[in-house]
C-alpha cells in the first residue's frame, strides 16, 4: 500500500508501516536464515561426500602402503636366505612356512613344497639364521618339519670356539639342551654352538644357539649346556630346504 499509495493515507501508511514493517522484516530475515541455512546445509553434505571420497582413497593407500611395506620385508628375508645359501655354497629349495606347532611334545612346522619339488625324508632344513630341522613326512605338495625345539630330535653340535662337541635337544621351556659335553670342556656365556657335522646329515658350521647356562658339576663325566636357539621359531616365515648331493655331503 505505501508503494501503490505514496502521496495519499499517509497517517494510515504511517500506522501500518509501524505495524507491518517488524514482521516483514521479520519474515524477510527468517528467510535469509532458512537460505543461509539451506546453503550450509548443502555445502556440509558435500564436504561430507568429499570426506568420505577422500577417506577411501587415504584407505586404499594405507592398504597399498601395508603390501609395500610387507613385500619389502619378504625381499629383505629372501635376500639374506640367499646370502645364507651362497656362504654355504648349498643346493636348496626356497619354502614358504604354512603351519607350525611349537608347543607340547611333538613341535614341527609345515612347508609349502613337497615329493613333487624334489624333497625328501631327512632333508635339512636352514633359514637365514642357522638350523632349523630335517623333513620328517612328505606331501605332494607339502612336508612336515620337525624342529630342533622336539626332544626327540638329536643334533650332534661344537662350541664354535673350544671345539668340543655334544648332541643338542629340545626341552620343555623353549631351550636347547646339550648332552655329553665333556665336564672338563670349556664353556662360557654367550659361547656358539654350531652343527659338528658328524653323522653326515646336517652340514657342518650352520648355527644352532648361544650359551645362556650351564651346570658345572664337580663329578661325572658330562656336564648341562642350554642354549637360546639362534632361530626364531615363533615368526619363522621362510626356510631352505638343503638337497641331497655330493657337494652337501663334502661341505
């Protein structure tokens, strides 16, 4: 009215302008609101489309980041297998670890190749680190590994710096035990034991643990040696399988 009228009822233009104006402002303003809030609104839906666009892509790349860092870590245990295998100069056989039992009386791990890779019973078994055990029952396409933590595995070992020997086994609290170590032999903690290579099964010089206690008897003839294996059998995850040959056998 105060715009189709602006030269006449100027006291009733006065009047309702003072009635009117408050709610036009008012509706005015509740609309500017309801836009403004609409518009955060819609930006918030983006930002949160955007947030989650970039979360599965930050997902995928912490994903590819992991196989990276895990792959890396396979070439890393490869190459020290394989510089394990050259300081031996050994014929063997690459394995992955796909079961494993460390506990109890019987402790083995299973591997990955089997008859069909050319293994077979009593075959050594290395990793980067020193012994592990021989092949006790074959697959076609797996084996069974006993370990040196079972009792019933015999080794025959050396102290790598007095030479004297004896043969190492498991016992129940995750050692190594040698037998008939000379009582009058020289032992220290710390000492490395090594594989003698007497009984020609398992090659002379591979490493098999360190010295951490010994018994040292005033009588008898032998005297307790327990050893901390040199391998890890707990994260055991890639092992050499040692082939049968001439040159093994030499070594």
């Amino acid at each position: 009215m105060q715009y189709e009228m602006p030269q006449t009822y100027r006291p009733i233009k006065g009047l309702l302008g003072n009635i009117l104006n408050p709610f036009i402002y008012l509706a005015d303003s509740s609309i500017d609101f309801s836009v403004s809030t609409f518009d955060k609104y819609i930006d918030l839906v983006n930002v949160k489309e955007e947030n989650k666009i970039l979360k599965d892509k930050l997902d995928k790349l912490s994903f590819e980041n992991i196989k990276l860092k895990e792959k890396l870590k396979e070439l890393d245990r490869l190459k020290k297998l394989l510089n394990f295998k050259e300081a031996f100069e050994f014929d063997t056989i690459a394995c992955n670890v796909i079961g494993r039992n460390n506990y109890g009386l019987i402790r083995y791990i299973i591997i990955d190749r089997g008859s069909d890779d050319g293994l077979d019973k009593d075959m050594p078994v290395i990793s980067s680190k020193g012994l592990v055990g021989k092949v006790v029952e074959l697959y076609k396409n797996s084996a069974k590994v006993k370990i040196i933590l079972d009792r019933s595995l015999k080794v025959a070992v050396m102290n790598f710096n007095t030479r004297e020997t004896g043969f190492v086994s498991g016992t129940d609290y995750g050692l190594l035990e040698v037998d008939f170590y000379s009582n009058i032999g020289k032992v220290n903690i710390g000492d490395l034991f090594i594989t003698s290579g007497l009984g020609m099964l398992y090659p002379k010089g591979l490493p098999v643990g360190i010295v951490v206690k010994y018994d040292n008897e005033d009588y008898g003839l032998f005297k307790k040696v327990y050893l901390k294996p040199i391998v890890n059998f707990y994260k055991l995850e890639n092992v050499l399988v040692i082939l049968k040959n001439e040159k093994t056998q030499n070594n």
